[in-house]
C-alpha cells in the first residue's frame, strides 16, 4: 500500500494552525472560520473540510494557550520582575550549566502556588528555575517551595523564569514510579562505572538520554558527525528498547492483543525512565511512529500515524511549532516514513535489502532535516549519512545491553557489569566512528543561516529527493555517487576567495562568544579566545588554513570565551597558552586545564607590559596589571574586569583585542596608556551598553569588529555603543550579520570583507 497523505495534511494543517495562533492570534481564529463557512457552502470533500477545521482548532488552542500564559499571575508578576514564594514540583532533573557569571543548576518546576506582591494565587504553571548548587540533589517529582526574583520566560512552553535565592524547601517526596525509575538509571550507572570514560558516559546517554558526563570534546565530534541525536532522548531509543520487549514477549508466547498491552507498558516505563519532559514525550510519541512504520502495511500506517502525532502534540502543546526539535524529530520521521522506501527499492536492485535498508533510512532521515540542521548550526555535515550507517549497528545493542545491565544490577549489582561491559564494547565503537569521522578534512561545510543560502539548500535537498532513487537503482551511478561522496569527505574543498588575501584579522562567527584569528605566516596563527563552540570556531581555523597555533590567548573564564578551546587544539599543533591572572569561574579555568592538559600545555598567565613577537604578529599584553588578584569570588562576577587586553601589530596595523573588559577597566586603561589609537577595534564585551564612549571614540579606530550572537539573550550589541563609533567615520562589522568578518591591509589602507 502506498503513502497515505491525507492524516500528513492534516499534520501540516496543525502546524501553520499553531502558528497562525501563536503569531495572529484571534486574527487567524476569525479568518479560518470565515473559510471554513466559505467551504461549506461550496460542499467540499471532507479531506479539505478536516484540513480546516483542524487549522482552526489547533489556532484556536494556541491562541487561548497564549493568553493564558501572559495574563497567569506568575506572568504578571514576572512582567514586573516580583520577588515571589513558589510551591510546586519538580518536574526535570536538575542540570549544572554555566551562566554569564558561573555555574548555574538549571531545573522546571510546574507550579501549584504562587506568593507576590502580597497576594497568593492557586494555579498550574510551568517555570524554569535557576539556582546554585543546593538545587543539584533534589529529586525529580519532589514537592518544594522556593523564592526569588521572576522573569519573563523565552519559550513558549514557560510561564517565568525564577532566579532562586538558597536552597529549596523540599516539602514532599517523590512517588514511587519516579524512586523506580531513579533506581534503574542510577544501575546503568554503575553496571558502566568500570568502563573508560567514554563509554561510562555514552551508555546512559543511550539508554535513558543521561548525558551529564558526556565530555565536550566528545560532545563536538559527535555534532560533526550527525550523531548528536544519540546523546539525547530521540525516537530511535523507544523503538529500540519497545521492540525488543515485544521480541522478547513474542519469545515467551505472548500474542494477539497482549502485544499491545506489552509495548504500552513499555512506552510508559520508557517515559518515566527517560522523564516526562516535553522532549522526551516528543520522542515517545515519534517513537510510536516507527514502531507502526515497522509493521505491516507500514509506509501507509506509518504516514497516518505521523499525521496523528502531529496533531495531537500540537493540540496539547501548540508551542512545539517553533520548537527545533520538534521540528528535526517529525522531519527525520517523515524522511524514514516518506523517503526511506523509495530509496530502499532503489538500492534493493542490486544490494542485499538488509544492506538497502541500511543505508537509506540514515540517509532519508539525515536529508530531510538538513535545511533545519544548518539553520541552527551554520554547517552541513557530509560525513554524517557515513557516521550514522557505521554507527548503526552497535546503537542498537548497545541500548538493549545497557538497559539490561541496569535491571540486571537492581538485583545483584556485579552480575549488571556483564551486560555492562558490552554495552561498552559497542559504545566504544560508536565514539571510534565520531572521532575518526569529526577528523576528516571536510567532515562539515560551513553554509549561511540567512534565508537565501537556506532556500538554496532547501531547493538542492529537493532535487536530491527526486533524483535519488534514479540515480541509486543502478550500480554504476549508485557507486559513482558514493564515490564522490567518499572524496568529498577525503579533500579538503575550498572557500573561493577566503580568506582574502592580506587579511590581518579576522573575527570568526561563533554565535554569542569570541574568537579572534591573528596571521603569524603560512598555515600559522595566533587565536585570541575560542568561543563557546568547539565546532564553530574548528570550522573557522579550518576556512583559514590554520594548522599552527603558536600561542593561544584566552581573555578570561568565561564560557562564551573558552568552552570552544578543544576546538582549537583539535588536530593542530599548540605552542603556548597564555590566560588572565584572575582563575575564574572555576567551571571555565578546569575546562581550559583539562583541554590543555589532553594536549600536553600549562596555561600562564599573560606576561603583562612585555612586547613578543610570534611570526609576523607583535603583541603586548596592557591590561590586567601585575598586581591584580588571581583569586575570584567563584562565580565569575569579576572575570569581565580582568580580561586580557592585547595591542597587536601586523604588517603595520594596529589591532587593539579587549576581551571582555568593563568600563573601570577602559577608564584605566586610559590613564595607563595615554594617547593611545589603533587602526582596528575588537568593541569590548561583544558591544555592550556599558562602555567608556570617551576612550572608545579616542582611539580613532578605521575599523571597528563586535562578535556578537544573533538574537541573544544580552541585548547585545546595544545601539548607543554602535552608534557614536558609526558616527566619527568607523566602520562597524559584527558577526551576527556579517558572518566570519575578515579585515584586510593593501595598498590603499583597510578593507574588510565577510564569510
């Protein structure tokens, strides 16, 4: 039977009823009313009256969901940033994150009660809480009250954000299923906790999507490859686990409808297993998907049963329409469900059908979230249909063995190493394939965000999708096209006109960071900061041909600035690495310890006042000042102030990099170093607001650069910090619209040119 396209209409039809709803509002209530009236009398087929009646309906859900969301008391009172007493439970896992200004624990918290401004309302609401390190070790399903000050929330899933004050007041204990459910993770655990890291870090992120201790490093490759969706919750682990329970009851004799009863009973353990978030209910339900795709008559049950899922997560949670997520999970389903088949029948002609379908349902899944995928992270992985077709065959033993091994330990704990153990094996596999494959020379193309460059791509997967199947079902073109692929992957392609010749600075794109590149000669040259993404700024240095880096500078701690400093070491030769005298947060200086340490280095501080030349590029460190502290107040609140400030010079170009360093800092630096003017200004603190305009406008730069993320959470950079520089005659760039912006000496004096 063939694809069933009326249940994905209807699909499609919810998710531009959500967003109708989310962004017209009643508007877009009114006017499918109006064309649902209008069909009517023209009596049409009842495929196109459901299609608008559910656009309507699910308009309407996100409409009343909206207001809700900003007329609750606990919007009210975050709109006005209220100090409030919240009672609720914990509905997440508390995870350590760093913030602007150190560790954070970050958990959701859905509320019963709220206590502000003298007034105590009864209510249901989602909130995110920020708190320190006394919220890490309360219990997902735990009864708590805390207080703080609320904020407006980001996500349409959120009605505030709370920024906790102390620890929380646990007033209730989690109910049985959830002690359960901790007891089997915490087995995993330790059926893994003999294993190298690695593997004791990847098996849980399997299994139940425990990706605490999954390394950065390993975390990067892994996003390199396409195979991050391993590293989380995803659909793939439900049918993994959820069909092997049903081999196994069919194994014991088990049929008819009790099957059912059995892979129901495994769809709910999987939940409460991997938590009852939005993400992980997400995938359970694409999960579900699979599992009907799987059976019999499956490209058309399974294409209902995508349609189904649609609708209703988008009738019980209309803001999944602008949720990435969500978008990449039904996009990959709809590839498997869609695509898969075509291409399988293809490469069936004259491979094995196992080996066919191998290869296509990757490839079907990886194809249709491309667009999506180089939206979110500016780059197309090529080596990811390869990494996912080698991976494969250990995810799913893998996932089955580091279950079991987890049951098994809940038992007699030694007896949960056997199975442990092999899933260890297979894991090892999986992590051998994301390093070699994040190594290849063009692993990842960068690709623009802008929407050109994505309707470009967009249009390019289409053509793909028609002419895959024409291509694959002969061996000649079929073997010719995984030839170009191989040699795609083996040589490095280039970037025609990058960098451009004569360029003495360019800053990379890496989202809401800094990462500045300085020529010291061929292949060779000085980084200044790594920004928060090993991926983005490999990606940069790998654009500009930079195998050598001879001496790495790290401004400061903070993780915009050196969570991305594997990145630079990556499979490059690192002569020194020279840091800021203040050691903090912690969570950044033990980041940059550890990379450096894998890479055989010991940070030092940045030798101030003193004038080194590294190949063509001069430097001299004018700020901080020799007597400044080392010690910090351990949550990075200082870090800004202690920036290392660096006046470079190359080929006659004064190029002056300020980190992150505050207004005191610039009005010190004014009176240490007086009559100071540069040629290029990397703007401090990515363009904030709070600047000394004096100095700034003093410095006389041609060119100013402000690395900056698009649409952050800062209001970076802000216009009055902008504006007086555009004023004087500097040119301002910055990264977040330009892209890589790259300035160039020649003969006429600065230019700049962008990626």
């Amino acid at each position: 039977m063939g694809t069933d396209l009326r249940m994905l209409l209807l699909g499609a039809a919810a998710w531009a009823g959500a967003l109708a709803g989310r962004w017209l509002g009643w508007w877009a209530v009114a006017v499918v009313a109006a064309g649902a009236l209008g069909w009517l009398g023209l009596r049409p087929g009842r495929t196109a009256l459901a299609v608008v009646l559910v656009l309507g309906g699910v308009a309407c859900v996100a409409t009343v969901r909206a207001g809700q969301v900003a007329s609750s008391p606990v919007a009210q009172l975050a709109a006005e940033g209220a100090v409030a007493r919240v009672t609720g439970t914990v509905t997440s896992d508390p995870r350590r994150t760093t913030g602007p200004y150190g560790d954070l624990v970050v958990t959701r918290i859905e509320v019963r009660e709220v206590t502000g401004r003298g007034t105590t309302y009864a209510l249901a609401a989602p909130v995110l809480v920020l708190g320190d390190r006394d919220w890490t070790g309360v219990a997902l399903g735990s009864s708590v009250q805390a207080s703080g000050r609320l904020s407006p929330a980001d996500g349409a899933d959120l009605a505030a954000v709370l920024g906790a004050r102390g620890p929380p007041a646990v007033t209730g204990d989690p109910d049985a299923w959830w002690d359960a459910a901790a007891a089997v993770r915490g087995s995993v655990r330790e059926a893994v906790a003999h294993r190298p890291a690695a593997e004791r870090a990847l098996v849980p992120a399997l299994v139940d999507g425990d990706d605490a201790d999954v390394d950065e490093d390993l975390a990067a490759d892994f996003r390199t490859t396409g195979l991050t969706h391993l590293l989380a919750v995803s659909g793939t682990n439900l049918t993994l686990v959820v069909g092997f329970l049903l081999l196994l009851a069919r194994w014991c004799g088990v049929r008819g409808r009790w099957l059912y009863g059995v892979g129901a009973a495994g769809i709910v353990g999987f939940v409460l297993l991997a938590r009852t978030e939005p993400s992980v209910l997400r995938a359970a339900v694409m999960g579900t998907v699979a599992l009907f795709a799987m059976g019999t008559q499956g490209r058309r049950r399974g294409s209902r049963a995508l349609g189904v899922a649609v609708v209703a997560l988008l009738l019980v949670q209309p803001g999944l329409a602008v949720s990435a997520g969500f978008a990449l999970s039904a996009l990959a389903t709809a590839g498997i469900v869609l695509l898969a088949p075509a291409w399988r029948d293809a490469l069936a002609r004259w491979l094995p059908r196992w080996a066919a379908e191998a290869v296509a349902v990757p490839a079907a899944a990886q194809l249709a979230c491309t667009p999506v995928v180089a939206a979110l992270s500016g780059q197309v992985s090529i080596v990811a249909v390869a990494a996912n077709l080698a991976a494969a065959p250990a995810v799913g033993p893998a996932t089955v063995l580091g279950l079991g091994g987890g049951l098994v330990g809940l038992c007699w704990a030694p007896a949960g190493r056997v199975p442990g153990t092999l899933a260890g094996w297979c894991v090892g596999w999986i992590v051998m394939v994301a390093r070699h494959g994040a190594g290849l020379p063009t692993a990842a193309v960068g690709w623009g965000t802008g929407a050109p460059a994505l309707a470009a791509l967009t249009l390019l997967v289409v053509v793909v999708v028609v002419l895959g199947p024409v291509v694959l079902r002969r061996p000649s073109t079929g073997l010719a096209a995984a030839g170009v692929l191989v040699v795609s992957l083996l040589v490095r392609l280039p970037s025609p006109g990058w960098p451009p010749a004569g360029w003495v600075l360019v800053a990379c794109d890496v989202g809401q960071g800094d990462a500045l590149v300085l020529p010291a000669g061929p292949g060779s040259a000085v980084v200044v900061d790594a920004g928060p993404d090993p991926a983005a700024v490999d990606g940069c240095l790998d654009r500009l041909g930079v195998a050598s880096v001879p001496l790495l500078v790290l401004t400061h701690f903070h993780a915009d600035h050196v969570d991305g400093v594997a990145g630079v070491l990556d499979g490059r030769r690192v002569g020194e690495v020279d840091t800021t005298r203040l050691l903090d947060p912690p969570a950044g200086v033990a980041e940059v310890g550890a990379a450096a340490g894998r890479a055989g280095l010991t940070p030092a501080a940045a030798p101030y006042g003193e004038t080194r030349r590294v190949g063509e590029v001069t430097l001299q460190a004018l700020w901080p000042p020799p007597d400044s502290p080392t010690a910090g107040p351990g949550d990075g609140s200082t870090a800004n102030e202690a920036s290392v400030v660096l006046l470079a010079e190359v080929r006659g170009v004064r190029i002056l990099l300020t980190g992150d360093v505050e207004p005191e800092g610039q009005a010190a630096l004014a009176r240490a170093v007086p009559g100071l003017t540069v040629d290029v200004l990397k703007v401090p603190h990515h363009g904030s607001r709070y600047q000394d305009e004096d100095w700034l406008l003093s410095l006389g730069a041609q060119v100013a650069v402000v690395s900056v993320g698009a649409d952050n959470d800062y209001g970076h950079p802000a216009a009055e910090t902008l504006e007086p520089l555009a004023a004087t005659g500097t040119r301002v760039l910055r990264t977040d619209e330009d892209g890589d912006v790259a300035v160039v000496a020649d003969g006429g004096g600065l230019s700049v040119a962008t990626r």
